[in-house]
C-alpha cells in the first residue's frame, strides 16, 4: 500500500509540473535548438526509417525541435527500458507494449498523462485500460492488433455452413467439418496459446483478476470461468475437433497448420490474413473472418495486443514530448500507419472507417476491437504471471488430462493472486 501511495504522490507531482509547462509554454512550444530522444520498436512497419522522417519533418515544422529515433528490436526491449530505468538513461518519448506499461508507470518512470489526454471516450477502452494504474492514464492508445475466427471459406460453402453466432454453433459447425473432412483439424485448441483461450473466460463474464480494497482476486476459479474454459477445452476432449498435436501447439503453428490447408478454423490475429495470403497465394478468396461469437450471441472480448505512445517521468520537456505523440497519433499519420502495417489505429473515430469496411478480412477485426477487445490485468506485476507462465500451465494440464478444470483453475487462481498481491 505504501508503494500505491509514493506513485499517487509522484503521479501527483507530475501532473503540477505538466500543467505549469502547459500555462508557462502553451501547446507544444518552442522547441528551437531542442532534440526528443525517441524509442519505436523495430519491425512493425516494414519502412520505419522513411516514416519516421516523415514524421521528423511533421514535428520539426510544429515545433521547431528534432527527433533522434531509435529503433528496438522487441526481443531487446524490455530489457534495453529495465536498465534504462535502473540508470536514469530513458528517452523522452517511447512506444511501449501495451502489457508492459502498468510495469514501466510503477516503477515511477512514466508520466501520467491523464490531465492530456481528458476524457478517454475518444480512444478504444480496452487499450485506455492497459494503459491505467491508479486512476492514472500512462499510455496513449496507438495502435494494436484483435483476434478473431479465420476460416476457409470454400470448405463452409461445400458444407453449406454459416458462419457461427453462439457458442453453441461454433461447436456444431466444428463438429460437422470434423466429420466432413478426414485429415482436417476442424478448430485447433492450442495449449500454448493462451490468448485463443481468454475469450471463454471473458466471454462468460469472468475475469483473470480484478482489484478490490487494494488486493487482487483471481476469477479464474469461479464457476463461470470454469464453465467457459470447460467448453473451449471440451472442444478438443470431448466434441474431438482439435488434434493430439495442437496441446503443445503456438500461435506459429495455428498458422503454419493453417497455410498448408490441415486447420478449417482458429483464431488468429487482425495481422494474420495478409501473412497467410503471402505464403500461400491459392488460398486468395477461400478465407473469411469473423468475430469470436459470445456463449449465447454478441461477442465475446478479445485480447488487444498492441503499443502506447508514452512520456518517460526523465523527459526534459515534457510538453515538447506531448507534442510529439500528437503528432504520430494524428488522423493521416495513424491512417498512413494502418495500411502500411494492418494494425488499426487506437482511436475510435480513427476506427470506424475499417469497422464499416466492406474487406471481408478487415471487417471483423475491426468490428472485433471496437466491440470486445479488452486488456489483461492492469498491474505491475501481471508481468510474472506471464513470465512464470501461469495461464499456459493451467491450459496444457487439463488438456494433456493431468488436471481437472476445477483443479487446474484452482491452482492457477491461487498463484495468480499470490504473484499480484506480493507488493501490497
């Protein structure tokens, strides 16, 4: 508690000192003769470097000031920001991976940028989420990518299948390709893919973990996320319509499996179509979309993976800093950014033109994240769950059968929480 208590105060501190430069500067003020020092992750965009200028330009123009971009592998990066934090060497500005910022802000090495930002209406809430902690927001919202059902549209229309809207239809359609189509996995049940797995417990109303009177409980063993995970697990138990091989299956494999025409079905990333249709051109036309169905219609939410636009608490002039993500997170540059990468934008007008696309690969994606994507937990500390690989321990041993859903869940429920709660 004490800690939450130093990072209000701290988060307190910067507020005052970003509302005096905003009264004192104005906008994004004159930064003639001033460098931003700025960290993108490496590979998103397939010519960062000439973008990047672009921007430069955009900036320099607005502000007078230039901006020294560096790029970072991701494998690197969250090792480079540890030890940049640790020794006081942190840029000005950063794009920061979504799970990563609740980590970074407790720290203290981020600014809160709520008295900015305003009302966060404007920008998709499972990203604001992810970018939260304490009531403060430490992360704009700049870009991420959904998960949704892929499917071969060809062996649908041989079956006369429609595309599924309950859980229940996704089960029966599964089954049907299973029995039409010997040597096809009709819907792969990864067990080392977790987030094909979260929207069962989502979307049955159930939580990882929440945060109530300063602790965090885990919803993982309550009845409504056994009863999700019963029926995605059941899948492959119990209606048969998974493989052997997929219990050790990653989201790589989902997709390899995908291309070589032995999976009907999966769940795969916004990304993922344009990767498939580079490695296997015949398939142009014989794939769809649609949204993971919830238990009884709508959607159930899926994970938003994806990056936040940060100020580091180090910045020397943090109106200068905001002025930059203004301007990467504008309506051309984050439409120019769209289709060059096809990870969609952060804001939700900036949204609405792929929501209303008539893409069949976009479409859904799009609709996906507008309606039900969600982040996972907001803390710092939800890190070394992933680190200690808690959700995945949990998926493979009721897969592999070594568990029960209620033993597998328990045990998952009692370490999530035991990781969340150490620094309260």
């Amino acid at each position: 508690m004490a800690r939450t208590r130093v990072r209000r105060l701290r988060a307190a501190a910067a507020a005052s000192a970003l509302a005096l430069l905003a009264s004192a500067c104005g906008g994004g003020g004159d930064g003639e003769g001033q460098t931003l020092d700025v960290w993108i992750m490496e590979g998103t965009h397939p010519d960062a470097t000439a973008y990047f200028e672009g921007i430069g330009e955009r900036f320099r123009e607005k502000t007078g000031a230039e901006a020294n971009v560096e790029f970072v592998p991701w494998a690197d990066a969250h090792d480079k920001f540890t030890t940049a934090i640790a020794g006081n060497t942190m840029p000005d500005v950063a794009e920061v991976g979504t799970t990563w910022t609740p980590e970074f802000a407790g720290a203290g090495a981020l600014t809160d940028l709520s008295d900015r930002v305003g009302p966060t209406g404007a920008y998709v809430p499972g990203l604001t989420e992810a970018g939260t902690l304490d009531g403060g927001l430490y992360g704009v919202p700049w870009y991420a990518g959904v998960r949704a059902v892929i499917y071969r549209t060809d062996v649908f229309a041989a079956l006369g299948l429609e595309e599924p809207t309950t859980w229940e239809e996704l089960r029966e359609t599964a089954v049907t390709v299973s029995e039409e189509r010997d040597g096809m996995t009709a819907l792969p049940v990864p067990g080392a893919a977790v987030y094909q797995a979260l929207p069962f417990i989502w979307g049955n109303g159930a939580d990882i973990a929440s945060s109530s009177g300063g602790r965090w409980n885990s919803g993982l063993d309550s009845s409504a996320a056994r009863a999700g995970l019963s029926f995605y697990t059941g899948l492959a138990l119990e209606d048969g319509v998974s493989s052997t091989g997929a219990g050790t299956w990653k989201e790589t494999d989902l997709q390899d499996n995908f291309i070589s025409g032995d999976v009907a079905m999966m769940i795969g990333g916004s990304w993922t179509p344009a990767a498939i249709l580079e490695a296997a051109p015949d398939l142009e036309g014989k794939i769809g979309a649609f949204p993971i169905p919830g238990p009884d219609g709508g959607y159930s939410p899926s994970f938003l993976g994806g990056s936040h636009l940060s100020v580091f608490s180090a910045a020397d002039n943090p109106d200068l800093a905001w002025s930059y993500i203004e301007t990467v997170t504008n309506d051309d540059n984050a439409r120019r950014w769209s289709k060059a990468t096809t990870y969609f934008p952060g804001k939700q007008k900036q949204l609405e033109p792929y929501t209303a696309s008539d893409d069949p690969l976009v479409q859904p994606f799009a609709e996906q994240m507008s309606e039900a994507g969600r982040g996972l937990p907001a803390t710092e500390n939800f890190g070394k769950v992933q680190g200690d690989m808690v959700l995945e321990a949990m998926l493979q041993d009721i897969l592999n059968e070594e568990a029960t859903v209620e033993e597998a869940t328990a045990r998952a429920a009692d370490e999530v929480e035991s990781i969340l709660n150490e620094s309260s």
